[in-house]
C-alpha cells in the first residue's frame, strides 16, 4: 500500500479529509450494520436533535504506525466504554463497544495510506461520533441517530511541540457538579470556545478549570487531564467527578507504578498546593504529554522548576514510555495495543 503524498512532518492538528468513513444509522428502535463510505457530507433535518438541542457525544483515538512497520491503536475498548457512558447520560441509544471498535478497526484500515509513517510525529487522528439525527421541537430525545467514525492525519495539538505552555487560571467554570463534565459531549466543548478564544487573545496557551462549587481544586483544561509531579518525583493527578476519566491520565497513572516504580496519586489537588510542584503536564490522546511552565493565577505567577525551555524529567520518561508502548518499542500492558489488520 501506498502512502499518501504528505509532508507528515509539519502536520498541524487540523482536519484532512481521508477516503472513507463509517457510518450506521439507529432506526425503529435498532442499530443497523452500518458500513464504510466514501461520503464524508452529513445531510439531516433542520429541526435535528444537534442541531437544536445539542445531542452530540464523541471519542477520540489515534493510530500509530510502529517501529516494525504495523498499524496499531491504543486501548480502543475504552474508548467504546467511555462512548456507552456518554450515550447513557445524554438518553442516546448506546453504540455496543465491541461494534465501536470493529468500526474504528474497519475505518483504520480503509484509511491506512494516512496513517503517518513511524518517526515522523505525525499519527492518524480517529474521531467517533454520534447525533441525534430526527426533528424534535419540544426538549426530548431524538427517536433517530447516527454513529460515525472518521479519520485525519495530524501532528501536535500544541503549535511548537514539545515547548513548555503557560496557561492561566479561567475565571469560567467548565462542568458543574452532576453536570456533564465526566462524559465526551459536544456541549462540554461548545462552552469551552469563549473562555479559550479569551484565553488566546490574553496570550495563554490553555486554560485552567477550577471546581465550580469551591473554585479551590483542580480540574482540567478544555482538552485534556491534568498531571503533577512533586519535588521528590511523586506521580499527583487531580481526582473528580466532574473531569473526563482520560484514558492517557490511567495509562500514565500505570506506566508511573509499573514502568517507572514511582508513586502515583489519584487525588484532590488544591490550587494552592500547585506552588509545590516541580513539574506539570497536560495529557490526553490529542496532547500526549504536553508540558506546562507556568500557570496564571489573576497576575499572580506559578513556576514550575522544570522551566519554560524543555520537559521535566519525570514528564519526559513518562512520555517517552508511553509512547514507546503506543508505537511498538517498549512491551505493552496486556491489551493495551490492538493492531489493525
Ligand atoms: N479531558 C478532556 C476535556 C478531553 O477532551 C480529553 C480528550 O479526549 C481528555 C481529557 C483526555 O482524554 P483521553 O486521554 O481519553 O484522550
Ligand atoms: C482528544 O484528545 O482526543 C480530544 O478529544 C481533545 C480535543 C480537544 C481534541
């Protein structure tokens, strides 16, 4: 198989359209087979449950072309798991995860002359979706979905890679508590677009949640999980119910146990607390690890003594063996790589 024509190396993270896409429709009650298509235009009603009411979940996943040349992506059943649960808060019918992975599986392949050759930084972006797809005017469930998945190459999330980001403390609250915060819906990100364009305009990379009860504890950013490590190289993640169960932040939470033989902490953190840290980063499948310099909290300035130059060094082993696992040079956890055949 030919690869496509790309420079796979200054690939921002932005879409490219790719040959074909999965999609399955919910009908009377049931989810038909579905199937690929080359059809990458979505045509519904005006009145359509995402359209009004913003019934839309989705999922993100990557695929990696390993160091012995194999197509593999990374713990895909919980991505699937994580979809059921998004499908479940939000009244849409759940797409089973063993059907999400063979799609995500089935549209890897079809796509597989995108998916960036080993070494370049590049990866092949997988974005599942579902909408409510049927005219409903009043506030209920649509009757009618549609599930898709599809594929684009990309580079990193953040412009200049792997240079440290300073983000500031948002004065915007992201998810309240026994919202919506914990799931992967449209909506959670729809409210995040003023507070990130701010963000930008004021000269910061990303923005710093708080939990909206006491604004005193950590949350997240728009996209991604926070992680901490403290002077005497302790692995600290914020714990809550309000923050999305990212699939990196429990990888790292393992490679730091098993890998790396560090201490790791699924727990509150305070705001206050963060001046004591020596290192942060930003993880999730889009970010990877991406590390952060400095926080932002209303003029007052947080440093980290990793520096505004390169990854600390617990940061940088935690990404190096992550990665290593996703892209076939270090051995996997049982399970972790799934290779697309
Ligand atoms: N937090 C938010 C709000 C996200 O959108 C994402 C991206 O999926 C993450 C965290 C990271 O989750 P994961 O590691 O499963 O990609
Ligand atoms: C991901 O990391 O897959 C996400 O969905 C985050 C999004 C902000 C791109």
């Amino acid at each position: 198989m030919e690869k496509k024509n790309i420079d796979w190396a200054n690939l921002g993270f932005g879409y490219i359209r790719t040959d074909y896409r999965f999609v399955s429709n919910y009908k009377n009650g049931a989810w038909e087979e579905g199937a690929l298509t080359e059809n990458a235009d979505v045509v519904i009603n005006e009145c359509a449950g995402v359209l009004q009411y913003a019934q839309t979940i989705f999922e993100g996943m990557k695929a990696y072309t390993t160091a012995d040349g194999r197509i593999v992506t990374f713990r895909p059943d919980l991505n699937g798991e994580r979809m059921e649960q998004s499908a479940a808060r939000l009244e849409m019918p759940v797409f089973p995860k063993e059907k999400f992975v063979d799609a995500v599986l089935k549209t890897i392949k079809a796509n597989e002359a995108y998916v960036p050759p080993y070494g370049s930084g590049a990866t092949l972006y997988v974005r599942p979706f579902m909408f409510g797809s049927d005219s409903v005017i009043g506030v209920k469930p649509s009757e009618e979905y549609q599930f898709r998945v599809f594929t684009t190459p990309v580079g990193p999330y953040f412009k200049g890679g792997v240079k440290p980001l300073t983000i500031r403390v948002c004065d915007f609250d992201r998810a309240a508590p026994r919202g919506t915060g914990h799931i992967k819906a449209g909506l959670n990100y729809a409210m995040s677009l003023h507070a990130i364009v701010d963000a930008h305009k004021q000269g910061y990379d990303e923005n710093m949640y708080l939990d909206a009860a006491t604004r005193t504890k950590v949350e997240e950013t728009g996209g991604a999980n926070f992680l901490f490590v403290t002077k005497d190289g302790k692995v600290v993640t914020p714990k809550s119910d309000s923050i999305l169960p990212s699939i990196t932040r429990r990888s790292l939470v393992q490679v730091a146990r098993e890998y790396l033989g560090l201490e790791a902490q699924e727990r509150e953190v305070y705001l206050d607390e963060l001046k004591d840290f020596a290192e942060c980063g930003l993880c999730g499948t889009a970010a990877v690890i991406s590390p952060v310099g400095k926080v932002v909290d209303h003029g007052r300035e947080i440093c980290f003594s990793s520096g505004m130059t390169e990854m600390g060094p617990v940061t940088k082993k935690l990404y190096e063996t992550l990665t290593g696992i996703q892209m076939g040079t270090i051995k996997a956890p049982e399970g972790w790589v799934v290779e697309v055949k």
